[in-house]
C-alpha cells in the first residue's frame, strides 16, 4: 500500500466510548502526519491514557442536536480536518443529521441512510439479499406475537439472532421443535432465524466508493474462545477470488461508500460463499489488517480528502489479538521468546508502543471481577 505521506491531517473521532478505539488508534497513530483527537460521553475509557492521542474531551449531551453542536464547536476551535466515527450508532445519528452539522464537509463519506440501515439490520439484509438474487443462508424474519408455519422449512439446527447485535451476543440454537417453541413465546424483540450451514466462517473487510470496492481484505479463523459465536481470536489472512466476487455484488447492491466488515460462511453441501450479515463500521482485526499491508482508518481519510493512494497485494499472514496470544502461549509457552513472531503475528507490539491504555484496561476489568466476587 501507499499513499501521500506528506498529508497532514486532525483527525476527530466522536465516539471514543467504543471498544474498536483502541485499535483504530493503532491504526492511525502509525502515520506521524496524523494527530489524533477523541471525544466521548464516558470517563473511564483507557484510551484516554493513550500516548497517541492529542487530545481527549468528555461531552455530556442528552440529544443528537446537542452532540452536533459539541462536534462543530470542537471542530472549530481544534481546525479539524476529518471527523471519522468509529460505531453504527454515531454512525447512523450522523447520516440522519448530517445537514444539522456545519462541519458536514469534514465527515468521511457514507452510504445513504436507507442503505446503511439495510446493510446493518439483519432482517433488512435478509431482504435485500434475496431481492438482488445474493447467495445467503434460508432466512425466516420473526416479530412477537406472529405465527410462523414456515419456519419448518428450514429444518433443525435452526440459528436465532437478533436483527440488531454484536459479537455474537444473543444468538441461539434451536435444535428441534420444543427448542423453537419456547423459543417463539420467550423473545420480545425481531429476530431473524436461519438455517444452520455445515462449512466453516470466512470474512471480508473493505473500503468502498459509490459501490466500487477499492480495498478488501479476506480472513478466516483459526484460534477461538471457548464461547459460541465469539469472534475468532486468531486469523489467516488469505485470497478467494469467489468469495470477493460475491462482495463485489453486495457493495455494488448497497452503493456503499465507506468501510465495512461482511461476515460470510462457506457452504460445504454446495460448495459457494453465503453473506451472513454486515458490519457498517470498523471491526475488531484491523491491527492484523495493518500487519497485513493495509491500514484501512488512514485510507478512509485519504478517501474523504480525495487523495489518489495504490494498493498492492496483502500478506497472507496469520495473526492473533491479546486472547489469542495468551491461548497460544498456553499452548505452547516457549512463543513468549520467539520475538520476531511476537512483533509480525501478534498485537503485542502496539501494546508495546502505547501500553497504559491496556493497562488502564486490565485495572478495570480486574475491577469489576472483585466487585461481583
């Protein structure tokens, strides 16, 4: 990848709450021409430990018109040049209103609000997929208090996620009918329930343009947790030309503009990608994306600036976060004194370069155990 190293930016990011900040701070932080501001709504982030950081403000507001004006207040007085917002929530907020913020020229572009919303909503996806004949699992949209005679059509083990959810957290396995039964008089909010496909997990990260991907980047698991539908805590980066093909044909369906993460899962029985859902924001690998050749929160500003940047072929590497690493380590311990795996393959090098965050981080989880102990 390259690009313009001489452009000098100021980033804002809105939305320091957010557990991805960490990471697109990495990201950032690796361009000296960057410098790094963060608003949040919240005190106790680690990330306001950061070394990287210029600034870091806490703002309370209680509505979208009063969070606009923080942000245009603080554009102004800081001479922002790129507002960059990190989770769907903001994200969305901004979209909806982005004609009530006088710093609308600085946001980094976005899909139109309709698309974003089709994209992030699983049960709109589901839809939308079919409607543009995009390979995906049998999908049934279920509401409380409806009947659903259709439901045995997708045959059992039947997977139950709610439309709007991260990480895995609220998806459950219906195994036979008793299981779907009180299932359907417990739930109390849209659900989409899809068939269960024998195969395995693969994902795609990209940064796209009126539809036209310009960046991707393909992974798959290799190293889990022990919870179900965590997020994979080691990857293998790697090229699948069907795959991306498939990515192509959804952008191209949303017109997106911006970064996405689209979760996908091959289909052993007939052997092609199905779309699962889409993430409308950065993801939770973007530190072995970086390791890998891309360093996609950089290239987004470069996007929003209208500055030209080559991409060359990614390294398929593999890559572990901070689980990851401690599970290898267990595994095998004498990888604590094999540095040049450490520095490629792991996230401990930038724990390294900026370690009070983490620190920060570990003090507060510790915490909060002994608390509910």
């Amino acid at each position: 990848m390259s690009s313009k190293s001489d452009f000098n930016c100021s980033v804002l990011i809105p939305d320091g709450e957010h557990a991805l900040l960490f990471q697109v701070v990495s990201c950032l932080s690796a361009c000296k021409n960057v410098s790094i501001h963060v608003l949040s709504n919240k005190k106790n982030v680690p990330i306001s430990y950061s070394r990287h950081l210029k600034s870091f403000n806490i703002i309370k507001t209680t509505s979208p018109k009063e969070w606009l004006h923080e942000i245009d207040n603080y554009v102004l007085q800081n001479q922002i040049d790129i507002i960059l917002p990190i989770q769907e929530k903001s994200i969305e907020k901004l979209i909806k209103h982005r004609t009530q913020l006088k710093a609308s020229h600085t946001l980094v572009p976005f899909p139109s609000l309709e698309n974003y919303k089709t994209a992030i909503d699983k049960a709109n996806l589901a839809t939308h997929l079919t409607k543009f004949s995009i390979n995906c699992p049998k999908t049934i949209v279920v509401v409380p208090g409806d009947n659903y005679p259709e439901i045995n059509q997708l045959g059992y083990p039947i997977i139950a996620k709610p439309s709007r959810s991260i990480d895995g957290y609220g998806i459950k396995v219906l195994s036979n009918k008793d299981d779907t039964h009180r299932f359907l008089k417990s739930f109390s909010s849209t659900y989409v329930l899809q068939e269960f496909i024998e195969g395995y997990d693969i994902d795609c990260s990209v940064l796209c343009k009126d539809g036209v991907v310009l960046l991707h980047i393909i992974q798959k698991g290799i190293l889990f947790e022990n919870r179900k539908f965590a997020p994979a805590i080691g990857l293998q980066f790697l090229q699948e030309e069907k795959l991306l093909e498939i990515v192509r044909a959804l952008m191209t369906s949303l017109k997106w503009t911006g970064v996405a993460h689209i979760d996908l899962r091959y289909d052993k029985k007939t052997k092609v990608f199905k779309v699962i859902e889409v993430n409308g924001r950065f993801w939770g690998s973007m530190e072995g994306a970086l390791a890998a050749g891309y360093n996609f929160p950089y290239l987004y500003c470069l996007l929003a600036k209208n500055i030209p940047f080559k991409v060359s072929t990614y390294k398929k590497i593999k890559h572990y976060n901070i689980k990851g690493l401690v599970k290898l380590i267990n595994q095998k311990p004498s990888i604590l004194f094999n540095w040049s795996f450490l520095r490629k393959h792991t996230t401990l090098c930038y724990i390294f370069k900026d370690p009070l965050p983490t620190i920060a981080r570990f003090i507060k989880r510790t915490r909060v155990i002994l608390r509910r102990r």
